[in-house]
C-alpha cells in the first residue's frame, strides 16, 4: 500500500481550493471596482469559487484515470 496517496490527494484538494478563493477573491474586487454592491458582489465571487472550484474537480478526476 502506497502511503504517501492519502497525503498527495489532500495536498491536490488544498491547492484546488486554494486557487478557488483566490478566483473568487479577485472576482470580488473586480466587481467592487467596477461599482456593484456588496451582495453582487459577494454573489459574483461564490460564482466564481464554485465554477473555479468544479473545474479543478474535473481536472483532478481525469488525471487520476489515467
């Protein structure tokens, strides 16, 4: 058994959501520069975590496919 698989997967996760609130933080600020409310905002910046977020999930699946 390859212990070291548990620790790379929660390393890969971590990354990916890492990248996910970064994403989601400069959505957040661009919006706020362009002039939106806070909620827009907000709503804007979860859109992007979320869609940020899925698409490192897929990435990661189909590399462990292969």
């Amino acid at each position: 058994m390859n212990h070291t698989f548990p620790a790379f997967l929660l390393l890969a996760l971590a990354v990916a959501v890492l990248f996910s609130v970064v994403a989601a933080a400069i959505a957040f600020a661009l919006a706020r520069w362009e002039g939106a409310a806070v909620p827009t905002a907000l709503s804007r910046g979860g859109i992007a975590f979320a869609a940020s977020l899925t698409l490192c999930m897929a990435v990661l699946a189909a590399l462990d496919r292969t």
